[in-house]
C-alpha cells in the first residue's frame, strides 16, 4: 500500500533537516499544549489556520510563508463557515477555521496546499497546520450521525461530536499505518509504487487492520507487497502524516526468508540497494526519508 506516498515531492524542500533529524524529531521546539475549551477573554492575538478546502491561508514571501495572527478573523474581512479552538503555542491562542470554497484570499495572501509549505512555514506552525487541517476535514465529514442520521453536537470539553440521540461519539479520523525499513546484511528493502514520481524509490508502507498489532502489520504488509519474510522487528519513530489523517508508525526488520515478488498492482519494481547506490528517495518531510537517511548513517559507521 505504497500509495500513502503516492505524490510524496522529492525535492522542492528547504533544509530543515539538521534540525529535524533525530529519533525524537517530533517532539516540536515550539510549546504546544492542545486544548478544546477556548480563552473566556478573546482579546489577545491568535495564531490563525484558515482552509479553503485543504488549502492554507497565508502571507507568501519571497522565501517564507507567514501564517496570520489576528485577534479575530473579522480583521481579514473572513466569515468563517465553522471554527475550532486548537490549542496554544508558545502560550498564544492557536485556531483553525474553515471558509467556503469560494472564497478569495485577502490582499496579498493566498491559500496553499500543505506540502507546498513544508519548509517555507515555520516548523512548529507547519505541524500545528497539518493538526488543524484534520480538525477541519472531521468536522466537515461528521455533520450526522450514521446510526439515526440526525445532525451532531459538537462537545465542549473534549474533541468529539456526540448524537442527540443515541449518544454515540464521533472522533476525529485516525487511520495508522506502519512504514518499515528491511535490511538484508548492508542493503536496504525499497520498492517503486506505479503511482509514485517518475524514478522515485522507498520504504513499504501499509494501514493497520483491524485486530492487528503494529508488528503483525509489518509482517503481512512486507508479505503481500514483495512476498518476503522479516524478523527483528523494532520501533523507530512515529510522524502524523495529514495526507489525509494517517498515523505512521515507523520500524525498522531485518531480512528472514524469500525472494522478492511483486504480483500485486500496487508495486512496479522493488529490489535491494546499497546506501551508497540509491535511487531517487522521497523528501525530507517524511518518516520515510528519515529512515532511509539513519540506515545511510549505520552504513557509514
Ligand atoms: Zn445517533
């Protein structure tokens, strides 16, 4: 299920990465405390994470995107359709809001697509963004309840909907998914998806299922994809991934068996590659990318 990549951008990514890279690189540097119940007083200024769809409003620079603060998003003349209280950063107020697909952005702003701004968007807002557009796609897709198809209440004190009716809850969509490196000896495991740029190679990746544990995930997805066997089977790091509302959970396995097949449609080619041989690899943004980069790192050592 290589596809959770399917348009991963290889390049077009400023260098964040000295920052980033480290097992504990999501732990943010910025202070975010989530939070669901806003300030009673609403005159301080408050980072804003307006969407129009899945697209981000924001003041383009030359080279650096800047997110708006704002005591209220009347100031940029917006009437939100809905929004949401996120949390605070650094102790200011952080809010997503949603605005109608119609809508034009202010005078010298504009709405853009997430993976566009990683990188040009300070880090800790970017990944705050990548929270708030999952909020705001929840919100949009969970208006009724699917048992008695009335229409939700949103709760006050947690991040939920509940039915009038029957009471049953609505959570924000989590779909998690492993990503795993395979080493064979002082090679890697990378496979080429059709669906991926043109050249471009990485680690597999799969959604958990149902009754599954993150381990048995690994093992089976590793299976369907190339048809190989792995053990030694440990975590590496976890990163959400908005694209739309996935959890990856990174591990890295070691080679037990088998030869590689791929039968499925998913996968064009896959093979072993030396650290010092690859090809082209997805961007830095992603889980993937980083652990590739550590595997480049124990080869080096
Ligand atoms: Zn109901």
């Amino acid at each position: 299920m290589l596809s959770l990549y399917e348009d991963e951008v290889a390049g077009n990514v400023r260098s964040f990465y000295n920052r980033l890279f480290s097992r504990s690189d999501m732990v943010h540097k910025g202070k975010f405390i989530s939070g669901v119940v806003p300030p009673v007083e609403r005159s301080e200024c408050a980072w804003w994470f307006v969407f129009r769809e899945n697209n981000l409003l924001v003041y383009q620079g030359p080279s650096s995107a800047i997110l708006p603060s704002l005591v209220a998003l009347g100031e940029l003349g917006l009437t939100p359709l809905s929004s949401h209280y996120l949390g605070r950063l650094d102790n200011r107020p952080c809010y997503t809001a949603e605005v109608a697909e119609g809508t034009n952005p202010p005078a010298g702003m504009t709405f853009e697509g997430l993976r566009r701004l990683y990188g040009s968007l300070d880090e800790d807002l970017f990944w705050i963004a990548a929270r708030a557009v999952q909020i705001v796609d929840w919100d949009r897709t969970h208006r009724f309840c699917g048992r008695c198809g009335i229409a939700l209440n949103m709760k006050t004190t947690e991040r939920a909907k509940e039915c009038p009716q029957c009471g049953l809850l609505y959570f924000p969509r989590l779909a998690p998914a492993i990503i795993v490196l395979v080493q064979r000896g002082d090679q890697l495991l990378l496979a080429r998806s059709r669906h991926f740029m043109e050249g471009m190679y990485s680690v597999l990746a799969g959604f958990v299922e149902p009754g599954e544990s993150l381990e048995e995930a690994v093992m089976r997805e590793v299976r369907e994809e190339v048809g190989i066997e792995v053990k030694d089977i440990h975590y590496f790091a976890s990163q959400p991934w908005p694209f739309p509302h996935s959890l990856m959970v990174g591990f890295t396995a070691t080679y037990a068996g088998g030869e590689i097949t791929f039968n499925d449609d998913e996968i064009e080619n896959a093979s072993w590659f030396d650290a010092d041989n690859l090809p082209r690899i997805p961007g830095k943004i992603s889980i993937a990318r980083r652990l590739i980069d550590w595997f480049i790192e124990e080869q080096g050592k």
